[in-house]
C-alpha cells in the first residue's frame, strides 16, 4: 500500500473527489470511493493534497449556486457552445446561471461567445432523467424555447480572437469541399459540433464516434507530426545538433502548433485533457523524468473538476475520455511488456482489445455494439491520423493565401481523403450493430472480468513460456 501512495497519490486524490460528487448526489455507493480514498491516511503528504482538492472544489461548489429565480422575461448572456439539428440549440452563460434555449434556424448567424438577448420562458422541471442527468453534468439548470434573440457584441478575449480565426478557416473548407466532406472535418478537425446531427449516426454504428470529437487521438496527432517535422529540421542544423538535445527542442516547438490548434478547436474537456497530458509530457522529457502516465491521468482528472466543478464526473464525454485513456495505457503496457510479436500483429492486438474494452461504456451511453468496431478502428484510426489531418492542416495554412489555384489543388486532395475515409466508415455501417442495454452494474462486472482475464493471462504467459523452453 505505501508503494501505491508513493507512486500514484493522485489516484487517492481522484478517489477522494468521486466521493465527495456521489455524495453530494446522494448515492450511496460514495462509502466504497471514501474508504479507498482514506487510506491516504498512510502517507500523510497525500492525505493532505487530497483534503486540499475535495475542500477547494466543496467551496467552489458552495459559492456557485445559479440563482433559477427568474425564469420567465428578457435574458442577456454569452453563447459558449451551439448544436443544430432539428432546432438551433445555444448554451449560454448568464450572470447568474447557464442555460439551454432552443431557438429558430433564422438565427443561425449567431455565433460562439456573441453576446445576445432574448425573450424566453425557461424552466428548471426537466422530466426525462436521462437528459436531466445530461444537464446537470454541463452545470446547466434551465431549459426553454428562446425568440427575439437580439446579437449586441462579442466577448473580446484570445477565445474569441481564435474563434474569429476559426470562423474564417472553417468558410473556407465550406467553400472547397463537397457537404458531407465539410461537414465530418467541422467535428473531427474543428471541433465545431453545430452540425453533428447531420453525420453522427454512421460514426456511432461503428464505434468510430471518437474521431469526431477532438481528444487524445487528434492532439496526439497533431503533436506528432511537428514532433516529426521539427526533429527532421533540427538533425540537419549542426548548430543545434551539436549543442542542444534534439528531442527536447523538437517537443518545445511542436507545443506552439498544438496550443493553436487546440484553441482553434473550442477547448472542449477531451481536448483540455489531451493537451494537459502533452504539456506534461514535455516537462517530463525536458526534466528526463520517467513519465508515470497513470498518475499524470489522475491528476488530469483531478485539476479538471476542480476548473469546472464536481457533477463534471457524471459527464459522459469526460467519463469515456478518461476511461479509455487508462484502458489505452493499460493494454499498450500489457502487449509491450508480455506479448513479443512484431509491430503490426502488435498494433493489431491492441486494435482489437481496446474494441472489446470500449463496447461496454459504449452499450451504457448509446445502446449499441458494434462488434466488427476493431476492425474499422484499425482501418479508420491511422487512416485519419496519418493521411486526413496532415492534409487538413495543410488547408488550414493555404486558406489564408490568395492565390486560387494552390488552394484549390490542396482541398481537392482533402475532398478526396476525406471522401475515402467516410466511404469506409460508410461501408461498415451496413452491419447494423446490436441493440443492448446495460445497467451500471452489469458494465462494472463486465470490466471486472475483462481485466481479471488480462491479469490472469499476465501471470500465467510467463510459466507456458518457461514449460515450452524445458
């Protein structure tokens, strides 16, 4: 036990503050996280950060109470993300609470953080629990049908800067590319999901949805490649080279590209997560410090309620984020350390395992399974990352040039791309994936035997070894 708080105090940190959240949710299942986050007790220091964090998010939980007093007149707010499907569907944050108002597609020329007013009559009696749930976890206590919207500015800050920049990147891609093009690259590269109704359905039927949403695979991504580009650039300046660690330079200077892409990427919790894990990576890397990717996950996970508030824990994009992120870490340590296979049948494992750990948590939210999803992952995945975002990025630089021509040869070439990769995810779609409902503890049984199997076959891979050598 001492070496668990030794090595992962952020775990018991983490522990501490889902216990704190099902507690002020009133269940009772707060009792399991509280004793395992007690024995911190056994180290003092980590005892002590814990206290710290559950005390800081209780306070600013206390001192964040929306006033829902006034729910019927004339409102004015700040519009922080929109949806639009059947109606137009803004968030916005007022002085004293945010709220979700529908809205007509006549006002679909408002914008993320245009500051507006509107006449609404809003209530706080939300009747389906699903998407009370779904609510509460966004901070979000009112709801209703909004008209006579009224644009009177924008937030003047670097989001909104950033916003305008995206805004102007994004008409171009509307321009050149063919609509359903546009509309797959405005959610997986832009992290604009206004239009995700339109697309989403094939995404979810394959269990490739996560591409849509920007998160560790695309910051990874996009991390990657400068990695890349600026380690060829510098192992070819022997100024640098010869002084300096090349590594350590290359991942400095791939930070610049990913911090823009991720602002121009709306900043979403799987996007704030990714890059938290980029950034401390790098400080690891300059610090030569073996990264313990557990821990930094928990610590993610802990800074993260803290800056957005406790029910972010019931959020289902921060509970699948964060999830697959540690089954990620533990499959790819499992395969590296006890299968010895080359890199594409390892790949391949790993493909397939991470599919079969996803389809629970994916039954739970969306009430599907895909059960060829390793396969389109194996196809989809490396395929986006390694041909559809470079040229993405690529449009992105050229959009601002004034000549034509080169703009129009690029986004051809993105058309294409993009066109081949929904052609494929199209293509799986066909095999309609099962229909299942899974209650949480089904999901939790379900896990347990997933990951009992691994560390069983762990413990007894070294002994088949061992009997076939004699």
């Amino acid at each position: 036990m001492s070496r668990l708080l030794y090595d992962f105090p952020f775990f018991f940190v983490f522990t501490g503050i889902l216990a704190f959240a099902l507690y002020k949710e009133s269940l009772s299942i707060f009792w399991l996280f509280l004793i395992v986050s007690l024995l911190s007790l056994l180290r003092f220091r980590v005892f002590i950060l814990c206290a710290v964090f559950v005390a800081a998010i209780y306070f600013l939980s206390a001192n964040h109470k929306p006033d829902i007093s006034k729910t019927k007149g004339v409102f004015k707010g700040t519009v922080y993300d929109i949806r639009n499907s059947s109606h137009l569907t803004f968030y916005v944050k007022t002085k004293n609470a945010k709220m979700l108002i529908f809205a007509p597609k006549v006002y679909d020329n408002i914008n993320l953080y245009d500051k507006i007013t509107f006449k609404a009559k809003l209530t706080s009696n939300i009747k389906n629990p699903a998407f009370r749930k779904y609510l509460h976890s966004k901070d979000i206590c009112l709801i209703g049908f909004a008209g006579c919207i009224k644009k009177i500015g924008y937030t003047t800050n670097i989001f909104s800067f950033m916003e305008r920049i995206r805004q102007k990147t994004e008409k171009e891609f509307y321009y050149f590319l063919h609509n359903k093009e546009y509309l797959f690259l405005q959610n997986a590269v832009f992290g604009d999901s206004k239009n995700k109704a339109g697309i989403k359905n094939m995404f979810i039927n394959t269990q490739t949805a996560h591409i849509m949403s920007v998160s560790g695979l695309h910051m990874g991504f996009v991390f990657g490649l400068f990695y890349a580009l600026f380690y060829f650039i510098f192992s070819r300046i022997g100024f640098i080279y010869k002084r300096f660690s090349i590594k350590t330079g290359a991942s400095l200077f791939a930070v610049l590209p990913t911090l823009i892409y991720f602002t121009l990427s709306g900043m979403h919790i799987p996007a704030i997560r990714s890059f938290l894990m980029v950034l401390i990576f790098v400080l690891a890397l300059i610090y030569g410090r073996i990264k313990n990717s557990y821990n930094v996950l928990f610590f993610i996970a802990s800074v993260m309620v803290l800056l957005f508030g406790y029910s972010t824990v019931f959020n289902p994009s921060f509970v699948m984020s964060f999830f697959m992120s540690f089954v990620a870490i533990y499959l790819y340590s499992f395969i590296q350390k006890n299968l010895n296979t080359p890199k594409l049948l390892a790949y391949t494992t790993f493909s397939v395992l991470i599919g079969i750990f996803a389809m629970p948590i994916s039954a739970f939210y969306f009430h599907k399974i895909a059960y060829l999803s390793f396969i389109s992952n194996f196809i989809v995945v490396p395929y986006f990352g390694f041909v559809v975002m470079p040229a993405s990025f690529t449009a992105m630089l050229v959009s601002f040039l004034p000549i034509f021509f080169i703009k129009y040869a690029v986004f051809y070439v993105v058309n294409f791309a993009t066109f081949l990769l929904l052609k494929t995810v199209e293509l799986f779609s066909f095999i309609k994936p099962l229909n299942v409902s899974l209650n949480l503890l089904t999901v939790l049984i379900l896990y347990a035997v997933m990951f009992l199997l691994i560390e069983a076959y762990k413990r007894g891979y070294p002994k088949t070894i061992s009997t076939s050598s004699r």
